[in-house]
C-alpha cells in the first residue's frame, strides 16, 4: 500500500530517487541523507519502499527538509528488484530518475556529472565508479554476462579492469543496479524494468536494451560511491537460486541473443 505523501519540493523536479529498502531501517536513512546534501538545492524528491515490513518510524527522524521530499511505500508482502522500482518511478515527473542501493555511502559531489552525462540525448544510462569501504575499486560497469565469463570470474576471482583508472567515462555493456541513472524519458521508453526477473539480471536487462536503442551505457570513473556489497547469492541458498533463474532467463532471452551478435557501426558517444 502507499502511506500518506509527507509532502514534495516546489517547483520543477529534476531528480527522483527511488530507494528501497529490505529491514535497512537507520541505514537506508543516511544513504537518503547522504544524496539529499549531494544535490543541494537542486530541486529532487525520494520514493521509499519499505520492502520487508519494517517499521516505517526510523523516517520520523529524517530531517524535515528530507521528510518534504519523502513518498513512503509499504509493500503488504514482498516484491522484486524491477517491481518495487517501477512502481516508484512509473509516474515520476522529474527530468531524471535514479534507482539507488540502500548500502550506499555519498561522500562527494555526483549529481552535475550524472546530470551533464545526461544531457547527451545519445547516453541512455550512467553510473558513478563505485568502491568499497575501504576504497578498492568495485566492478559496478560490466562486460556481458556469458557462461563462460560467468565460470572464469568464480575460478579466478573479482579483478579490477585495468581502464577503470581512467577519470572520464567508459560504455560498458551493463550496470550494476546499486546505482542507475537516466533520464525519465528513456526509462519509460524502455518500459522499465523486466518484472520477471526476482532479484538478478534486471540491470542487465535494461542496459542491453538501452544499447539495442543506439543509446551509451557509462561508467563515470571520474565520480565516485561507496557501496557496501552484500553478495547475498554467494551466502544464501535462496539468493543462489534466484540468481541462477535470472541467469537462465536471461540467456534464454531475445534481448541477450542480439546482444550476442556482432556490432557494426560507430557506438553512441556518452
């Protein structure tokens, strides 16, 4: 169900950050907190979803100038990954739209660089470079997910792609969906996310589909996040099998079978 809107900025919207949450509680209030001071006085709003049945009264602490921008979902049981999102972004009026992990930390300034990214009608979808805690190089910007590759990474281990020391942007071919960014338009355009998928390979999913249009998919390695990974399907039986029915599905699809077929032409610039 949806909760009372706590209300909304004045005037045009240029962000909507939908967040959801899975029993983060405090937590996914800083990260709330943490892009609220990144944007400023850039007019923005935020859409909640409490996912897991958490009680909602950690939002009571939010600063008011936080709560002003609150729409606070509560879900009556729970939904995926693409589901929750697009139930928060689907009538968004703003010029972009996030969807942001709630294990993120926003230390510095992100917002222009996504924002001049954007204005590129060729981008489609951007992400800062994130890092853990401790300030390794995450490997949110990704190459297509293939048997093969898949099977490699487990054998040999994550490893940092050595173009990641860059400070501009590069395309990969997906992002992972701790944090995506776009304009709204080119979200509805695409439909959104694939409800079909649980949990895994709606980013993947997206981005394919977003290259299909001829739009960039970026890292920008000059900004960055911090982003606290979980990597739940590699601890938890159910997890697991949610990832390999993604995955299957995924592989299966039309969208990944074009992928799959060699590109011609010039990539869209970002």
């Amino acid at each position: 169900m949806n909760a009372p809107t706590t209300g909304t900025s004045a005037g045009r919207v240029r962000w909507t950050v939908s967040i959801v949450s899975h029993g983060h509680g405090a937590g996914v209030a800083r990260v709330i907190t943490d892009i609220h001071r990144a944007l400023g006085a850039v007019p923005h709003r935020f859409i909640l979803t409490l996912n897991a049945g958490e009680d909602a009264a950690f939002v009571e602490a939010l600063p008011d100038s936080v709560r002003a921008r609150l729409r606070l979902i509560v879900n009556a049981r729970p939904r995926g990954f693409g589901a929750n999102h697009n139930a928060a972004l689907r009538d968004a009026d703003s010029d972009f739209v996030v969807a942001a992990d709630p294990d993120l930390a926003i230390d510095h300034p992100i917002f222009g660089a996504l924002d001049a990214a954007l204005s590129d009608p060729r981008c489609g979808i951007v992400a800062p470079l994130a890092e853990t805690p401790e300030g390794a190089v995450e490997d949110n910007g990704r190459a297509l997910v293939t048997p093969a590759r898949l099977l490699r990474r487990r054998l040999l281990g994550r490893r940092r792609e050595a173009q990641r020391e860059t400070d501009g942007p590069i395309e990969v071919d997906w992002l992972a969906g701790l944090f995506l960014a776009m304009r709204t338009e080119t979200f509805r355009t695409l439909g959104g996310f694939d409800e079909r998928y649980y949990l895994y390979c709606e980013d993947v999913d997206l981005c394919l589909r977003a290259r299909q249009r001829g739009l960039s998919v970026a890292l920008l390695c000059g900004v960055r996040i911090t982003h606290r990974a979980k990597r739940a399907s590699l601890r938890e039986p159910r997890h697991f099998l949610w990832h390999v029915q993604s995955l299957l599905r995924l592989w299966r699809s039309p969208v990944y079978r074009e992928a799959r077929r060699p590109r011609t032409g010039i990539p869209a610039a970002v």
